[in-house]
C-alpha cells in the first residue's frame, strides 16, 4: 500500500503516537519530526509533507500501536521520549527525537540486555529550564534521553554507544544520560 494518507488520517495517527495537533502549523512540523525520528535515509525527506513514503511509516507504526508493540524501534514507542511538560507550554512540539537517538537506545538495550524506560527525551525551551537544564542541552535538539543508571562510563566508552556525544554519569559513575551531540562528558552534582 503505498496511497498518501489523508491529513486527517496523518493527524489521527500522529496523535495516536503521541503528538498533539490543535493547528495547520502543528500539524506540518509534527510530520516533519515524525520523518526526523523514523529516517528511512534520503528516500524519506523530513519536508512536513505527507506524501507516500510518510503514508507508509505512519501506517507501519500505527499498526505496531494497535498490536501493543514499540512505534518508533524494536523497542522504543514515540511517546516515550514525548517532553515530560505535559502540554503546560504552548509552545511545546511534543516529540522531535532524532533517528540517531532512538539508534543508540537500541544499541545501549542489545548490548547490556537491559529492558531500558526512557526517564526524559525531549524537552520545549521552557521545561527545560524549570527542570534547571544546561543551557545548550541536547534534550532541546532531541538528541538526549535520560534513563536509570545501570552501566559505566567505560562500558558506554569501550562500547562506542553515544560516542561522539556526550554521557552523564552519578557520583557513582553510572551513566544516567546519554546524546548524540558534540563529544563530551560530565558528572551530575547528584
């Protein structure tokens, strides 16, 4: 099947993901982000238009939600890395989770065997700073997740996973965060 979709079809699904939709506006760049997360490679331009490429993704994914199974990976869904705001700001897109995010999610889950929650992904400008986020932070940019600390600096490191980019690690030195940003690293004062 490779029909476009209506927008109304395209609206309902991306809601069903997990994106919320109240104008013309919100709708274009909540298929723009869908096409950024799911980034079937050049094929697949993130334009915010619905044609048959995006017709079929949103159709793959509406299927995996309707059969109870992960929407945006093997294990990930969308709405898990959705900004924890709620909708308080207006200003908020929800969800703009880059590919390369989602990618190292899944490389991080198959090589420690861990099930993984993702604990914050995305963050609007202002959650982000009543959470007291770093200022150039990668959440902002969809290129972060939080997630419960479980394995080392060295282990990330030795792996390659979230390299280059930036890990965050406990006092303990477990990594907590990870992104796809520019190379660095840091330990939370907590």
């Amino acid at each position: 099947m490779t029909d476009t979709l209506t927008l109304n079809q395209v609206e309902a699904i991306l809601e069903n993901l997990g994106w919320r939709i109240r104008t013309a506006g919100e709708r274009r760049q909540a298929i723009r982000n869908f096409q950024l997360a799911w980034n079937l490679g050049p094929s697949l331009k993130a334009d915010g238009v619905p044609g048959p490429l995006t017709s079929a993704a949103l159709r793959i994914s509406e299927s995996r939600r309707r059969a109870g199974k992960p929407t945006a990976s093997a294990h990930f869904s969308f709405i898990e890395f959705r900004c924890k705001c709620g909708g308080r700001y207006s200003s908020c897109a929800r969800i703009w989770i880059q590919r390369s995010t989602i990618r190292q999610m899944e490389r991080y889950r198959a090589e420690s065997g861990l099930g993984i929650s993702i604990v914050s992904g995305c963050r609007c400008e202002e959650h982000n700073r009543a959470v007291k986020g770093a200022l150039h932070s990668q959440h902002k940019l969809g290129k972060a997740s939080d997630f419960a600390p479980a394995r080392s600096v060295a282990w990330f490191t030795d792996r390659g996973i979230f390299k280059p980019g930036g890990l965050g690690a406990n006092p303990a030195r477990l990594v907590r965060h990870g992104d796809t940003g520019p190379n660095r690293g840091w330990s939370y004062s907590t």
